[in-house]
C-alpha cells in the first residue's frame, strides 16, 4: 500500500456514530472500536444500511493502520450488502469512491466522484475525492480548484486543510505545507491515535526533505509514542536514519514495517537500506524477492511500477526493461513522480530530448525532491546544457535527500580543476 494522498480518516467521523469505549477496550486501535460499534449496530438493526456503511468505513480505515489491504475487500463486502438494502444511498456511494482510492483505482473514483459531485455539488467530502484522485492522476489545477472548493464551502475543514498541505508541498511550499498541517494536528481529537500519528508522520516528511532531521525524529518518536509500531512512521525514522548514514538501525526499522506490511515497495525500500549497509548479499537477495513479487503485481492499479522501474534503471542496469515498466505506468497516471520514473529510463535508452520534456513538466509543478532534480541534472548534462545541470544538481544536493549525494558527486566531476 503506497503512500497515497486519500482521505484523512478524521473524515470517518462524518459517518460514524458516538464512539464508546467500553472498559477492556482501551487496548483497541481507533479503527478497531469502530468496527465493534459497527458490528453491534448491524446485530441490533441488521436490515438497516448505515450500520454496514459504518462497518466499510471502519475497516478501510483499518486498512490504514495496518497497511494490510484485505480490509478493503471486507469494506466492500459491507458495502454492497449496504447498496443491495439501499441501492444508490448517498454515503454508500461516497464510501464506494473512498475504496476505489484506496485501491489506486484513480481513473474509476474520479469517474465516480464525477457523477456524485453533479448529485450533490455541494458536499465538502466529494470535492476531497476529485482533489484526491486528480492529485494521483496528475490533475493538478484540478485538484487545487476541487481543494480550494472544499476550504470555501467549509472553512478549516481539517479534510481540505490536510489536502492543501499536500498540494502546498507539490507546488513547492514545504513550510507552508507544514503550517497547514500543525494546525491539522492541533484541530484532532486525542482520541484519534491514528490520525494524530499519520499527521505527525506527515509533518515529519516535510522535515525530512528540507534537511531537518533532527526536528523530523522527534515527530517520529511522538507519532511511535501515539501508535506503536505505525508503519508510516516506521518508514519515515528509516529515512532519517539514511540521512545520518545510520544504515543498520534503518535496516532495523524497515525490516519492522515490512514483517508488519508486506508490500513489494517495502521490500524494495529494505533492500535499498541493505545495500547502504554494506550488506550486498542479504540486499541482492531481497531485491530479488521484490522483483518476484512486483511483478505478480505490475498489472493492478494498486503496484510498485515505480519501484520496479527504478529497481530495473539504478541496481541491475537493465534500462529497456525499465522504460517497458515506466511506459505501461504512464498511460494510467501523469503524476509528478511517475514523470520522474518515465523521464529518468527514457534518459537511460538515450531517449534524452523526450526525457527532459517530462522531467520538466514534472518539475514545472513545483516539486522539490531531490532525486528528480539530480536527474533532471544528469539529462540536461547529457543534452550538453551545462548550466541548466549545475543549476538542477546545486539544488538536488541542497535538499540533502534521495539523490543529493549523487548530484554532489557529479557537481564535483564538473568543476574545473583549479577549483577541486
């Protein structure tokens, strides 16, 4: 399950009913309270469909406590028992467009998000939807003229706060971004472990590509104090854990979240900290578990298409197999990072005058990520546009993140002798 810009599960409040919190239940994540409210209003009333609506909503948001994608197919078992009892009920319908997020089935939820937005054109979560699923398709005046609609029909909203926040960090703001996000955090009930968690975990992101890691751990530590053993924050720590080239404890922590959740693209991320580690054999081993299981996947929406190009571009140097991957990616999404994946093996096929077409449309969003910049450097290079490159890779190595190293090596090789 990717880091997905969907819905901040505060929104669940909008459908659920008054959580109690019986005693023995405090050991019991937000989302497990709420499937055992849901489950207790479906044996009082089983023929009425909002205690299944309630139950769907539960367990997608369970799916991302846990990272574990089987919630959803229970969510939409619940679902459609909801719509068989009440065909086309409107909180049906809108939890039917969260799971099609969910699953990274973008295309169809903003389809869908589409139909209900005419239905009801001024509820505030449908608009979270289009922003949502035009983000991920790389929509993104779109997406910013859906989130702007959700802060003007309710001002503060915390679900269009967070949206803004994200799409303040895609257009470059990162401090306004982590503005947004503080006062997100600050408008959360205590009684939302999770939510808290996730927001912090994304506060921390926004240190961490700014360089702040000092400042990013102690998010961390904070979100792993609200919810043990979160794998966000679990992935996040890892990130800081690199940047202080501390290798083994990020091996440490992402091993954590992959026994916990997983995925190809976790697997894929410990394999990364395995080689930094100086650990090749355990790291050649895992990537080719990561390649095994990213391939069983590379035809779904929900993949790691990206990881997979990468794995095939940068640690086996096989650049056709990578522009394959990458061009089967681009035609279900235009995001920003899936420009970058596409950009960078069509730079590594010499394909290099078509590659900045789209790294330059990727940055032209706003993005500051040091990995795209490092290679918007090394194709403006191989282009011959010196300047251009040294203006990418000073930036790329400023950020200090994924890619910064590199970019420093290569500014290095540039530089006259007389000045090394």
């Amino acid at each position: 399950m990717k880091k997905i810009f969907v819905l901040t599960l505060i929104i669940a409040s909008a459908y659920a009913v008054a959580q109690s919190n019986p005693a023995g239940n405090d050991s019991l994540s937000p989302a497990e309270r709420s499937i055992g409210e849901a489950r207790r209003a479906i044996e009082k009333k089983p023929t009425q469909y909002s205690g299944y609506n309630l139950l769907a909503m539960a367990l997608a948001r369970r799916a991302r406590e846990t990272s574990d994608v089987s919630f959803y197919t229970q969510a939409e078992d619940a679902l459609q028992k909801s719509l068989a009892l009440a065909p086309g009920n409107l909180d049906g319908e809108k939890i039917h467009v969260w799971l099609l997020l969910g699953r990274h089935e973008f295309a169809a939820a903003l389809d869908s998000a589409r139909v209900l937005n005419k239905r009801v054109p001024d509820d505030v979560l449908i608009y979270g939807f289009l922003t949502d699923a035009n983000a991920e398709l790389g929509n993104y005046k779109d997406a910013e003229m859906a989130a702007q609609w959700m802060l003007d029909l309710r001002p503060g909203n915390l679900p269009g706060v967070t949206r803004a926040a994200y799409l303040r960090e895609l257009f470059g703001d990162v401090d306004g971004a982590l503005e947004l996000m503080d006062m997100a955090y600050q408008s959360t009930p205590p009684t939302e472990t999770e939510d808290r968690a996730w927001i912090l975990s994304q506060m921390a992101h926004l240190r961490i590509v700014s360089g702040k890691t000092n400042e990013a751990e102690k998010l961390l530590q904070q979100a792993l104090a609200l919810f043990p053993g979160y794998h966000y924050a679990l992935g996040n720590l890892a990130k800081v854990r690199v940047q202080q080239k501390r290798y083994d404890q990020a091996v440490d922590l992402l091993q954590r979240r992959f026994n916990a959740a997983p995925h190809a693209e976790n697997l894929y991320d410990l394999a990364e900290a395995l080689e930094l580690a100086g650990r090749p054999d355990d790291a050649r081993k895992a990537f080719a578990e990561f390649e095994t299981k990213s391939l069983l996947e590379s035809v779904r929406a929900d993949n790691s298409n990206r990881e997979l190009i990468f794995y095939y571009a940068d640690h086996v140097h096989q650049p056709l197999k990578a522009l394959d991957v990458a061009k089967q990616e681009y035609t279900r999404r235009h995001d920003v990072y899936t420009l970058d994946a596409y950009a960078w093996s069509l730079h590594l096929n010499s394909q290099d005058m078509e590659a900045r077409q789209h790294i330059e449309a990727a940055l032209a969003v706003g993005v500051h990520d040091a990995r795209m910049l490092s290679h918007a450097g090394e194709i403006a290079l191989k282009l011959g546009d010196r300047s251009a490159a040294q203006c990418y890779l000073q930036d790329s190595a400023a950020l200090n993140g994924p890619g910064s190293e590199q970019a420093r090596l290569t500014l290095a090789a540039l530089m006259p002798r007389s000045q090394k």
